[in-house]
C-alpha cells in the first residue's frame, strides 16, 4: 500500500493482523478542519484505537518518497464485527480531526491586548492558553504582524481569537502538520495554478471519476445590505454640566450624571478648578473620586466627595456605544441583476472605523456571482493545488475567472493506478468562498481599529479624524463642502438641505443632532441621492452620522448611523 498510516508513533502494519481496509481511507484537507477517516481491520480481538491519540498519514510520493498528508487526533471510532472467508473480524471507524480542531477546545480566557503586535498577540495566546499542546511559533515572528489598537477577549476560544486576528489583518491561519501555527496574506501575490488549454492533470470520465465543473451562481448573492452591529464605539464625545445644565445641574447636591451614550473606555472626568479627577469602575475599585461602567450611561461621584456647587463645572470626555445598523448597496450589480437584499448581524462590539469596513467588505464580497471549480486530479506533492493555492481559468469553452481560491482538497485511494492517493480539488470565489478567517465577528471576541503601521485589513488608522464644521441651522440650508468634510448641523425646525463643492470620489459626513424638542425632518435636495429612504433619528437630542459619497453625479447616501 503506497499510504503508511501510524497511530501514536506506531505504524499500522497492513498484515492479517491488522490493516486498513482498502478504499477506505479519506482524507478532506480545507479551512478550518481538516479530517481524517478510515477503516481499520482486525483480528485482535483486545485490539481498540483509542480516542485521542495521534494520528498521521504519508504518502508515498514517487521521486519525493514519504510525504505527511494528514496529522491530528483521534476524535472518535465506533467497532461493528463480521465474518469474512468463515474468519471473524473487528471493524474500527475511526474520525480524526487536525489540530485546528484543538484550539477550538482550549479558552483564551478574559483578557484586552492594547496597541499590541499581532504576532506578539498569537504567542502570548499560544503560551498561556495552548501551553501543553506543542506547537510552535517559528513562522511567527516576535514583534511582527500588524499593531492592534485593542483587542478583548471574553472567554472566547483561541479559535475565535485566530480568526478575529486573521479578519483584522487580511490573513488566513492555519496550523501544519508539523504542528507550526501559521498566520499568511489571504491571496498570494500571483495565480499558483492556471487552468487553461495545456493543463493536462485533469483525471477524465474515462477513468470513471468526473470533469472539470464550473459553477456560476446567485444564490449566495446580496447587492443591498443592513449590517447590523452589537454594539459601535462612537467618535470621542464631551459633555458639559454646570447650573445652566436643563435637566442635571450642579446644584450642590446632585453626585450622579446621565450622559447621552453608554461608555465604552475609561473617561477622563474634570471639574472646574480642581482639573482631573481619579476615575474606577463601580463597585470594583476604590479610593476614587469618580466611578464608571462599561456599557452603563450613568458616572457617579464617591460618596466621601465634596459635592459640586452651582458654581461649578463637571466636564467628561468619553468614547461612547450605540446599537448601530450600517447600510450598503452596489448600484451597478443592482441594474444587471436587480435588487437582492439582505441582513447580516454582527454580535461583536466594534469602533464606527472597523464597522464602516466591515460593511465595505462585506458589499464588496456578497455583490458578485459565485464561481466554485472543481476537478479531479492524480497530481500530488508540488503538482497538487493545496487549500489556499489561487487558481485563474482560462480555458477554451469555460468563463474566464481570475483570483479562485482553493478551499477544499479531498484524497482517496485510487485503487487501480500505481499511485497512493487522488484528490478532487474544489476553489471558489464569491460569497461563497470562506477564507477561514470569520469575516463575521465572534460574539466573544471584539477589536477597535488597527493602527497606521503594519497592515490596514481592521479598520481605521492612529491618526485623528478633523474635528466637526459647526453649521447654524436655517430652514432652507445650502452645506458647503468647502468647510471640511466632517460637519454637524443641530436642528431646530424642518431643514430643505442641498449640498455644494464635493467632487468624484469624495466622501462627506454629516452629524444631525435632534434638539430637546425633536422630530424635526430633513427634505434632501437635486443634490443628493438617497438610495434606501434612509432616515434621521427623530427622538429629542437624538445624533445621526450621514455619510455620503460623491458618484460624480450626487452625493449618494450610503450609511445613517442612529443613537440616542
């Protein structure tokens, strides 16, 4: 048998004894986890395969020799008996997953890693929370990978921690046989493989196992979208209280403040004349003069604090939460195939930048048909597509289709050929492609933007965004893009609002604060184009981000960001 199988070490013998049954071998190497089954045969009546033990395949490759195809664990097996030529034998199935499988067992635990490496992230993680398992990092550099802003793990799996990294930083991951933790570039730099006229490594019907297929199709297709987020980190916000304040004064007895959004980080607490004060979490720190909550509204004084008087002035700085829904479309896939709608939810906390890419991703990735290419093959080692191998067709009678990634490899014995395995390879591109790296976030694992060194794959950059242009509400309104491409109009009244100065290509956000009285519309100009009848939050001091995008023609609407 040109395939070795061992078990702990140990190989199995293919002899009387004990053998793996022929054609019963398969293996399905894709992102994710990868698996292993097969039959093992045997006249042992003591003999068991247990369950967690180590497993590894080689095949035997002419000119190259042994070469690793499969190694993982052992996760379950079930045994049957039969009687074969007035012999009695055990049947043992077993099923055998790689070791991504492992880390989807082991709990990153509660932890935040701050303006941190990405690699430094993989390493800490494969330290404390895979410690005893074996693997290696020597592909993952110290001090490299993109810097994270800030990355928070809730008890999530080590999984869950590598996909959210891989989605942050435009990566796929995976773990080898070799047992290395592997982090690369989600598409290679060119085509691996291009399957056009002269490739000749296509196993034919006359073999009795199938052609080249290539499938277009629609059905995962979305060209309008509501993304709608847990919760969004807004852009840094500050709140005055003094005795002029309508509703929370200081008045020498007040000690709790509401502020318009939930907290998202520590916020930094001032009062007039006495500058900044300490800040903890409530009910966890103390010996401070001023507690918070993540997610809560409300910021408290210490019981023991001078209370502030009327002649006094409370100022906070904070990054706030809101529930937001983002909205994407793409005009021109909508004109050749009509409008395909759909919702996607994301559970994880994000920052507005990483929200906004998401939802620009996402558009980018769903707004297209799917192309699956499958084909078998008795190609193996260098000459076999491997699972993230790019493949291009351009092949007489096959569209042409470029940037196909290979998500699945499937080898079995191939019985009448003087070769150990076959394989039927399958690469896609579209929404069906799953690159194994989540573009969805994980309800337990959440990140604020990526910073401007090392790569942009999650969001936002370190550098600031301009402050907002204050404009004086009127009720027939002409905004001037001149005066910045972030501004902030407070209504009073129905406004009838136009926009000038924006060119191709440029983008504009506008911030509308409802005032105390509230529900108050805006009437959109020849200006504009709103493609899904968006609206404004309408109840009083309610904010809604407008962010528009100039077509060349109109400043298109592309996303309304409401929060109280």
């Amino acid at each position: 048998m040109p395939v070795n199988v061992y078990i702990d070490g140990v190989i199995v013998p293919q002899n009387a004894t004990l053998q793996v049954a022929k054609g019963s071998l398969s293996i399905l190497q894709q992102t994710g986890v990868s698996t292993c089954e097969m039959i093992l045969q045997s006249r042992d009546a003591s003999y068991r395969p247990q369950i967690g033990k180590l497993l590894s395949v080689f095949e035997d490759i002419t000119g190259v020799g042994a070469t690793l195809v499969f190694a993982g664990r052992i996760i379950s097996t079930s045994e049957s008996t039969y009687t074969a030529t007035g012999t009695n034998l055990r049947a043992h199935r077993i099923s055998c997953a790689d070791f991504v499988w492992t880390t989807g067992k082991r709990n990153a635990g509660e932890r935040t890693f701050s303006q941190a490496k990405r690699n430094d992230i993989i390493r800490a993680l494969n330290t404390d929370a895979l410690n005893g398992e074996g693997f290696g990092v020597t592909y993952i550099a110290a001090g490299g990978g993109a810097e994270l802003k800030e990355i928070k793990l809730a008890f999530s799996t080590v999984r869950e921690a590598f996909d959210q990294l891989a989605k942050l930083t435009d990566s796929v991951w995976w773990i080898d046989y070799e047992r290395e933790i592997r982090f690369a570039p989600k598409l290679p730099s060119s085509a691996t493989f291009t399957i056009d006229n002269s490739y000749n490594s296509i196993l034919h019907t006359a073999a009795g196992r199938g052609e080249l297929t290539v499938e277009e199709a629609l059905d995962e297709t979305l060209n309008r979208i509501v993304v709608k987020f847990g919760k969004t980190e807004l852009p840094q916000a500050i709140e005055t209280f003094g005795s002029a304040h309508a509703t929370q004064p200081t008045n020498g007895t007040r000690r709790n403040w509401t502020l318009a959004a939930e907290v998202a980080r520590v916020p930094v607490v001032e009062v007039s004349g006495l500058g900044a004060q300490t800040v903890g979490i409530d009910n966890v720190d103390t010996g401070k003069q001023w507690y918070w909550n993540e997610g809560s509204k409300q910021i408290s004084q210490d019981d023991g604090g001078t209370v502030l008087t009327s002649g006094q002035t409370l100022t906070i700085t904070y990054i706030g939460l809101t529930y937001s829904a983002l909205y994407r479309g793409d005009l021109v896939h909508q004109a050749a195939f009509g409008v395909l709608d759909g919702v996607i939810e994301i559970s994880a906390s994000t920052s507005t930048g990483d929200a906004e890419t998401v939802a620009d991703s996402l558009i980018t990735e769903l707004a297209q048909s799917s192309f699956v290419l499958r084909f078998p093959t008795l190609s193996a080692g260098a000459a076999a597509p491997k699972v993230g191998d790019r493949i291009d067709i351009n092949r007489t009678y096959f569209p042409v289709v470029a940037n196909l990634i290979v998500q699945s490899v499937r080898l079995a014995e191939f019985g009448d050929k003087d070769i150990a395995l076959w394989r039927v390879i399958e690469a896609k591109r579209g929404p069906k492609l799953k690159d194994g790296s989540a573009l969805l976030a994980s309800g337990s694992v959440s990140a604020t933007a990526i910073s401007a060194s090392g790569s942009s794959g999650g969001g936002g950059g370190a550098a600031s965004p301009s402050p907002f242009f204050t404009v004086t509400y009127v009720a027939t309104l002409l905004l001037d893009a001149a005066n910045g491409p972030r501004q902030k109009l407070t209504l009073t009244g129905e406004c009838d609002l136009n926009i000038t100065g924006l060119a191709d290509g440029d983008e504009f956000t506008l911030l509308v604060i409802q005032d105390g009285t509230g529900y108050h519309s805006i009437n959109y100009g020849a200006n504009f184009r709103i493609i899904f009848g968006l609206s404004i939050a309408g109840d009083p001091n309610s904010r809604t981000y407008l962010r528009f995008i100039h077509d060349g023609d109109k400043a298109t609407l592309l996303t309304a960001t409401q929060h109280a």
